[in-house]
C-alpha cells in the first residue's frame, strides 16, 4: 500500500492537467491510467479548438500534455482502478486490477466516459474517418455535406440542429415513429428545414470507400425493407456513460450518473473531486475538461493543508491524553 497525498484516476485531458498542477504545487501525486495517457484525444483524428494550436492530430497533443504533465514530477502508474472507497481516517483508497492500493486523503476523478456504440459493422473501421460522436468537436469538418445523424434523444435532436450550421443536410434517423427529446427540442428540430427525420429505421452497417464514410445501410424495423442512404458523416447519439461505478458509496448526482459538484469541482464527498466527462456540465470538451481539472486541484491543494493541520491537531490531543 502507497500513500500520496492526491490520487487522479484517469489520465485525459483532465487527468493531465491536474497531474500538471499537482507536480507544480509539491503535491505527492500518482496517476493511474490503464491505457496510454491521452483519453478520448487518442480517439480523435484532428483538433481545431483547443487555443494555441490552430490544428493539431489528437495523439500529438495527448503526447504533449503528457510530457509537460509529467515533467513536474508525477508518478504515473499504467494499470486500471477497479474501485475508490473512502475509510474509516476519511483517507481513499484506490485498489486496481493488478491488486495494489493506493491510499491519500484527496482524489480527483477524472476517469472520463465511454459513448454508447452502434455495434454495427463499419463503426469501429471509420470511427474518426466519417465516424464521430462529438458534432462540438468534428461538424466543422463536414461543410457542405450531407450527414446522418443516429439517436432521439435531446443529444441527438440538438446536435443535428446544431449541424446544420455546417452540413447541406441532416437527416435523423431513429428506430421509433417518436422521438425521446423533450417537446422545446424537437419544436426546434421540426422547424430546421435542413433537418429530414427518417422514422421507425435502424442502422445496419456503416460503408465508405477511399478510407472515409460514403453510406449508411438502413433497415426499416416495421416493414423490414433494406434502403442506402448517401452521407458524408454519421454522428451517434444513442448514450453516454461517465465511469463513475467504480466509486464506491453514494455520491450525489445527476439522471445521466453524472456526479454533481460545487464551484470547486467537489462531490458531496469531502475530498472527492471530479472533472472532465464525469461531472455534471453543459459542455464536454477538452478546453472544459482542463479547466474543471485546474480549479480542482487548486481547490485539493488548499483541502490537504486543512486536513494536515486537523491531523496534526488530533495527533497533539492524543499526545496530551496520554
């Protein structure tokens, strides 16, 4: 068992910023990432706006933060949390898949979310190249096409309004004749003549040529009849799931499984912090995920130096009843 003073767990854009300001700020501070550090920016073929650089592949801005992350003394630890307890000191304990613990009285959890796949031939195969699951993040990419856009929820109906701010067309295809998003949503949606909603129809499998989506193979689900239809892109909103499972006890948060947190990126767990995709939020995007980061390790920082003085008061109680 290990004892720091900061456990991050997950080594995103969040994770790395906080890893970055923790080294900066003398904290003892260990890292633990069961993959390559970098996260969702691994899964990412181009990067447009993050300030700075006015375009940047997303594995050569992972390896950059990770350097200068990293280059301020942060052990980084390559092996996957499976679970994050509080004690009966009020310190964490971070046990991991390969049987080690880590224990420190903060953590910040920056242990991002996973996208609910399709699991539709061709998805894997063009993910990035036609494939996305962010339209912030990629519909500038697509000026002038025309896109599919795959879900009914409030995420699929609002971003295939907002692509239509690039794409020629939209069209929204959903496996049922009604939509999940709320009525202000679809009011919106309906209105944007851009926006064509193909009903009752699921998605078969994603094909492209020269390495990039050209088609989407549609299955109508009451009548069974097979269609094609030509898109230059298709966009899945059918989920998402922050990993916040692996914290165990209740911490309060939102219908999605977000966490909730204060203006300091605190969970109602004193000492629990979180950034990035797990944390309640408008927005998720990487200049979001390392402010959220940069707050909460400030806030940790001034955390471990009131928790320190409450530790060194009960060890001088204890002293004076002995």
């Amino acid at each position: 068992m290990s004892d720091y003073d900061l456990i991050i767990v997950g080594a995103g854009p969040a994770g790395l910023t906080g890893a970055l300001y923790a080294g900066r700020s003398m904290l003892r501070t260990v890292l633990l990432e069961k993959g390559v550090p970098g996260g969702e920016l691994l899964n990412t073929e181009l990067i447009e706006d993050y300030p700075g650089f006015e375009s940047v592949k997303g594995f050569e801005l992972a390896e950059k933060m990770a350097a200068h992350a990293l280059k301020f003394g942060t052990e980084l630890v390559t092996d996957g949390v499976v679970s994050v307890e509080q004690q009966a000191d009020g310190r964490f304990a971070a046990a991991t898949e390969s049987g080690a613990t880590y224990r420190a009285p903060t953590v910040l959890l920056t242990a991002g979310g996973t996208p609910t796949k399709l699991g539709v031939p061709g998805e894997i195969e063009f993910a990035g190249k036609g494939v996305s699951y962010c339209a912030v993040c990629d519909g500038h990419f697509f000026r002038g096409d025309v896109l599919g856009v795959v879900g009914g929820g409030d995420a699929a109906a609002e971003e295939a309004d907002f692509l239509t701010r690039y794409a020629s067309k939209v069209h929204l295809i959903h496996r049922r004749d009604q939509l999940r998003a709320s009525k202000i949503i679809q009011q919106r949606l309906f209105a944007n003549s851009k926006i064509e909603v193909v009903w009752d129809t699921v998605v078969e499998r994603i094909e492209g040529k020269a390495g990039a989506v050209s088609q989407l193979a549609l299955r109508n689900a009451k009548t069974g009849v097979a269609s094609t239809l030509v898109v230059g892109g298709v966009f899945v909103f059918v989920g998402f799931r922050p990993n916040t499972g692996i914290v165990r006890g209740h911490v309060k948060h939102d219908a999605g499984g977000y966490f909730i947190t204060d203006e300091v990126m605190m969970t109602s767990i004193p000492g629990l912090f979180a950034a990035g995709d797990v944390r309640a939020q408008l927005t998720r995007q990487v200049t979001t995920a390392v402010g959220d980061a940069t707050t909460a390790v400030i806030a940790a920082t001034r955390y471990l130096a009131e928790w320190n003085e409450r530790q060194e008061a009960r060890g001088t109680q204890s002293r004076h009843a002995d």
